[in-house]
C-alpha cells in the first residue's frame, strides 16, 4: 500500500477509534444518568408509571451502544477487509466523508433520544396527572414541525452517510 492511501487508511481508522471510544464513555453516563434522573424525578410513582416514563431515556443506553459503537466498527471492520485482504482499494475521502455524515447523523439521533428522554421525565414528574402524552407534547417547543424536520433530517443524515459507505465499498470491489 503507498503512503498517500496507507495515510488516508489511518486517517478513517483514527476517526472511527475516536469516536467510538468517546461514544463508549458516553453510553455509560447515559445509562447512569438514566437510572440516577429517573430515581430521584420518578419517586413515589408506582413502578408501571416510573417504567413507561422513564423508556425513552433507557432506550438511550442501547442506542447508543449500537448506532455510535456497533455499526461503526462493523464498518470499518468491512473496510480493513476490503483493503487488506486484496478485495478492492477503496477511495478512504469518500470513506471518510461518508463516515463523517453518518456520524454525524448518529449523534444527532442519539442526541435526539436522550433529550426526549430527558424532557418526557421531567414534565411527567411536574405533573403526572396530566399523563405521558401531555409530557412528549411539551417537547421540541411543542413543536410538531420542529420535532418531524429534526427526526426527519437526523434519519437522512443516517441513510445517506450509510449509503455512500456502501456503494464507496462496493464501487472498491468492483475496480480491482
């Protein structure tokens, strides 16, 4: 491998190793925030009312883990195998622009969830007997235009970032 390539290979494995070890560290705050924030917002409630209120932030953990973790080094586990194993040669500024808005997008996505997690939490604790639906309607400005274009640009970030990884990848193996 020449050292233009070799550079721009590391290049997309440091971004990837840096994000992810980040993400980790994230994920575990998040699943200590979660349990900490909704013990102490969620007390006195019974249990089935503390559980439905407090899902959407301890779906945060696992999302996390595997939209910010998982998925990106299952990517670049495919690109080490394109690369080293003879496959292809990838284009890694096309991997890594990919890369880029992907991550981007996860991190919205993630960003997203645990704020709606957060939100739902704390309004239902103000006022539980006005229920969950009143506590998601105050989120996002209770906006539900700004909460669809949110999600909506988030899930495009995530497609589109995917997308390109692939048929960059795809396009290696084809130009050997």
């Amino acid at each position: 491998m020449d050292n233009d390539v070799d550079n721009s290979y590391k290049r997309v494995l440091l971004l990837v190793t840096k994000y992810v070890l980040v993400m980790v560290i994230v994920a575990l705050i998040v699943g200590v925030v979660y349990r900490e924030y909704s013990k102490t917002m969620l007390q006195g409630l019974p249990l089935e009312k503390t559980i439905l209120a407090s899902y959407y932030l301890s779906l945060s953990h696992g999302h996390i883990i595997v939209v910010c973790v998982v998925i990106p080094v299952v990517l670049l586990v495919l690109t080490h195998l394109v690369a080293r194993t003879g496959l292809g040669h990838p284009d890694y500024r096309s991997l890594r622009r990919a890369l880029i808005i992907y991550l981007v997008g996860a991190t919205g996505a993630v960003a997203l969830l645990v704020y709606k997690g957060l939100g739902i939490i704390y309004f239902y604790s103000q006022n539980p007997s006005a229920g969950l639906t009143m506590a998601d309607n105050m989120l996002f400005l209770r906006s539900h235009a700004l909460r669809e274009s949110l999600y909506g640009i988030i899930h495009l970030l995530l497609g589109i970032g995917l997308a390109w990884y692939a048929i960059s990848l795809l396009r290696a193996t084809r130009t050997k």
